[in-house]
C-alpha cells in the first residue's frame, strides 16, 4: 500500500517548456487535489477533482491544467512553464466523508529558469 | 477575509522540553479544524481534527485545543524528542466543507536541539 505518490521528485524546466506532474493513489479516494507550497505561504490548492472525469478549479488555476482520467491517478500539467511556476508541488487525495483528512504525497521540487 | 495566522513563526527548544503552538483564525463560520506535521522533504501529515463542538483532542503526545468563541487553538508537544523537528501547520476549513475554501497557515518550524 504505496498511499499517495508523485513523479518525478525533482525536475528543471526552461521558460516556456511544458511537463505533467503524474500523482497516484491506491486508496480509491474519490478526492484528489493539487497544491503548491512556496517558502513564506501556505499550502495553495491549484486544482482539484471530486471524482473520476471531473476537475475544478482552485485558488491559483492560471498557468496549470490538469486531468483525472481514471480515479487513481491526478495529472497536472504546465504548457509553458514561467518561473513564477517554481515551487514544490504537492499533491493529495482523500475519502467521501467531509472530515476525512488529506493524505499528501512526498512532493515535486520544480524549478523554471 | 478569513484567514489563518499561526504564532511563532519559529521556536527552538532543548530535547525533552514542552512547547505549546498558536494558531488564530477568523474564518467563520467554521467546520474543523486540522493540525498537520510536516518533516523536511515530506508531505503534510495529519495529527488532530477538531470540529466546532470539541475543545481537546489528543495524539500520543501531542494535544490540541480548540476556542470557538475566541477562535483560537493551540497544540501542545510534551516531552519533546529530535524527531519532533518539523513544521506544523493549521488547516481550517469553513461551514459548510468546500474543498477550496479550505485555510492552510503559514506553519510554525519547530527545531528539537540534544
């Protein structure tokens, strides 16, 4: 039982290069979410799914797509990455019940030159 | 705006010692509220939940509290030990539970010295 995990754990980009970040779960959490931690913040959630084939949202969207094509996995993707994009990625999945806690994986280190 | 500010920004203390972190928030109203530890490197790990209607709630030797009428929480460490070292983070969540309303603090580092 791996939880969640994150590939890849680190990665250099140049301006304007694009990547996906893949997340995977084998909790069969319906909720999966994507944030992004920078030194100074908390944690900002970009995107979010409620399920398999929906995506949402968050509070920092702009610059990132994601998808969720099957319930396990959470794929966030940046066309054209910008270093303001440099961050550490987190992501996270959860079950049904509203108080069920988040369960984050180990992260990717991104930096955009 | 709600938000969620957490006090100190940092804390150094001796092995073994008690130390209590400050979280203040003003989301309202207010759902759960959830203390995170996070080691260097890692993901956030949750240690406590509490709704609006729990005022303790305890994890080995971690304690939290939770005000609701001063909106305030704090979690206690007893007897701390090296692998405390970590950053704690308070999440908030308002009523009713939206995935992204959700609150993250800024997180207290907390550094265990021998």
């Amino acid at each position: 039982n791996a939880g969640v995990t994150q590939t890849p754990k680190f990665r250099v980009l140049k301006t304007g290069q694009s990547m996906t970040l893949l997340c995977a779960q084998d909790m069969n959490h319906e909720y999966m979410y994507w944030y992004r931690q920078d030194p100074g913040m908390g944690l900002r959630l970009i995107h979010y799914s409620v399920g398999e084939g929906t995506t949402a949202k968050g509070e920092v969207p702009d610059g990132y797509n994601v998808s969720r094509l099957k319930k396990q996995n959470f794929l966030l993707g940046l066309e054209s990455a910008a270093p303001s994009q440099t961050s550490v990625y987190f992501c996270a999945s959860r079950g049904g019940n509203s108080y069920n806690e988040q369960f984050f994986g180990p992260g990717t280190r991104l930096t955009v030159l | 705006k709600n938000q969620v500010e957490q006090s100190p920004q940092s804390l150094i203390i001796l092995e073994g010692k008690n130390c209590t972190l400050q979280c203040n928030y003003t989301v309202s109203p207010f759902s759960n509220l959830r203390w995170y530890k996070q080691d260097t490197g890692r993901g956030p790990v949750s240690l406590t939940i509490m709704t609006f209607s729990e005022n303790t709630k305890s994890n080995g030797r971690y304690t939290a509290t939770l005000d609701a009428d001063t909106k305030q929480s704090s979690l206690h460490i007893t007897a701390s030990q090296l692998s405390d070292s970590a950053s704690y983070i308070c999440v908030v969540s308002p009523y009713p539970n939206r995935d992204d309303k959700i609150i993250f603090g800024k997180g207290t580092r907390l550094h265990i010295l021998p």
